[in-house]
C-alpha cells in the first residue's frame, strides 16, 4: 500500500493506492504541522484515525507533503513518528508542501510561481525543472500575509479598536468568543495558534461583498503579490502564478482583480492540491 498525503496546518489528507495504482480509501486527520506540533501529538492525530491505524502494517510506503516540514528539524520529527507507526514501511519521503502545490499545478517544463494561500502562505518559483526558494518563511508571525491566520489576525485586531462597522462588529460579536481572556487563552496557551487565528478567516470569506471586508482582503492579497511575487521574481508577469489552499480559493475573484492590477497572470486556483498530487505519483512512482 502507498500512502500520498498532503497536509496543512488546519487538516491532512490521506489518500491510500494499491501497488497498481487502485484507489483503496481516502481519509482526513487535523493537521500535521511539525513546527508548531509535539511528536506526541502528530502520533495521537494519526492513531486515532481508524483507517490509517487498521491499514498501518500494510504499509510498504508513504509520501507527505506537509506545512512545516521546508527545516530539516521538523522534517526529521515527523518521519521518526511515521516510522514509529508505519513500521513495515519501507519508504517515506517528507516534503514541505509547496511542493504539492507544485505537482499538482505545475506543467512539466513550464516556468511558472506557485503559491499556497491557506492557514498560512508560502511561494515559490519553478524554473521548468526545480523550484527555487527566494523568501524562507519566518512563520505565521512575521510572514504569512494573506494566509488565514493573517486575515484572522487582522479581524481581531480592527474588532478591539473599533475599527470594524457596528453592523457588522455586531455580527462578528455573535459568530464568535471574543473576550480578551479566550483569545490570550487560544493564542499564548493552546496549541496551533495559527489554526485558531484561521478560524476567523470564514466571517471575512462569508461577508466578503461588505465595503470593509474588500478592502481588507484587497490590503491582504496586495502586501503577498508585493512581497512574495512582485520584489523577487523578475519575470512573474511573464509566466503564469498558480495558487492553492481555501484563502485563494474563496477570495479568488478578488486574487484575480489584484493579480490583474500588478499586470501578472493566474494560472490554477485549486482549493486542495491532493488530487493532483495523486496523479503525479501515479505518473512516476507507479510506473
């Protein structure tokens, strides 16, 4: 059995073959982001899986695109977890999961930017035959504009300073635990600070033809262009950019009223890259 696996930081899929390349099952755990997860943790996210634990010993290899996983530290943390539990694997590549993106959107030979709009953002440029890392991440602190814990973030901060409508402050107040006790709670004590900052992201998506929302999500969507594609590739306005993840997904008619404002090209807007990611292992690894 081979396992294809494709994880952010908010939820992982999991996508089992046979070693023809049949499709036995698919299954979802919450996500495996080795940077701001125990080992103890991943394990427990995995076990309890039903599917993943019956079929474990069946085994033979597995390929994880994961969030977190672009440090050579992290990578080693979550591949001794999987080796712990898929103890008849013999096989198991750990990538970070730009390169998911990648294979699923890329063509074979194409220069062209691939981005990762999610719970958090990432991108990278491929030269038609690697990809080329020009900004390493800092995290969901320092990084990660546009992401879901971004737009998240930001919803907070306007709601304590009043900066939201009071129509929609109102609304935002009803959907959600605002007290400054729950989110110091969640955001210095919990674990995945970012996935709960994420979780904000839906009210903007849900209300996003309000005047206030669009120009934040416009401010959002701008500062990642700027900084991730515009100031580090040269020729991004002559290749095209494609995007994963639900944040561009969701907001990709205003991605591409921005994109257009730079002058640069979208290219595919993919909600989840695991079928792809599928297709191109059937392509290579079964052949």
């Amino acid at each position: 059995m081979i396992l294809i696996v494709d994880s952010g930081s908010t939820k992982t899929d999991w996508i089992a073959l046979s070693d023809d390349g049949k499709h036995l099952f698919q299954t979802q755990t919450l996500g495996l982001n080795p940077q701001v997860l125990s080992q103890e943790i991943i394990r427990e996210r995995i076990v309890n899986n039903f599917d993943l634990s019956k079929h474990r010993s069946k085994v033979k290899e597995l390929y994880f695109y994961g969030a977190g996983c672009g440090v050579k530290k992290p990578c080693e943390l979550i591949k001794e977890v999987f080796y712990e539990i898929f103890t008849e694997a013999q096989a198991i590549v750990v990538k970070e999961d730009t390169y998911a993106a990648l294979y699923a959107t890329a063509t074979e030979g194409e220069k062209s930017i691939v981005c990762i709009l999610g719970t958090g953002s990432n991108c990278s440029y491929y030269n038609g035959e690697s990809i080329e890392q020009k900004v390493i991440s800092l995290g969901y602190i320092l990084m990660d504009d546009a992401s879901g814990n971004y737009f998240g973030g930001q919803l907070i901060r306007d709601y304590k300073f009043n900066k939201i409508p009071k129509d929609l402050s109102i609304k935002f107040e009803n959907a959600y635990d605002l007290s400054s006790e729950s989110i110091k709670n969640h955001l210095y004590k919990n674990p995945n600070p970012n996935t709960y900052l994420a979780t904000f992201a839906r009210f903007l998506i849900e209300n996003k033809d309000e005047p206030y929302c669009q120009e934040l999500i416009k401010k959002g969507l701008s500062q990642f262009i700027e900084h991730q594609v515009v100031l580090q590739f040269p020729d991004a306005k002559e290749i095209p950019i494609h995007f994963v993840g639900s944040i561009g997904f969701y907001l990709q008619k205003e991605l591409k009223e921005v994109l257009d404002s730079y002058g640069l090209t979208p290219g595919k807007i993919l909600k989840r890259p695991i079928d792809g990611l599928v297709e191109h292992h059937k392509e290579t690894i079964l052949l």
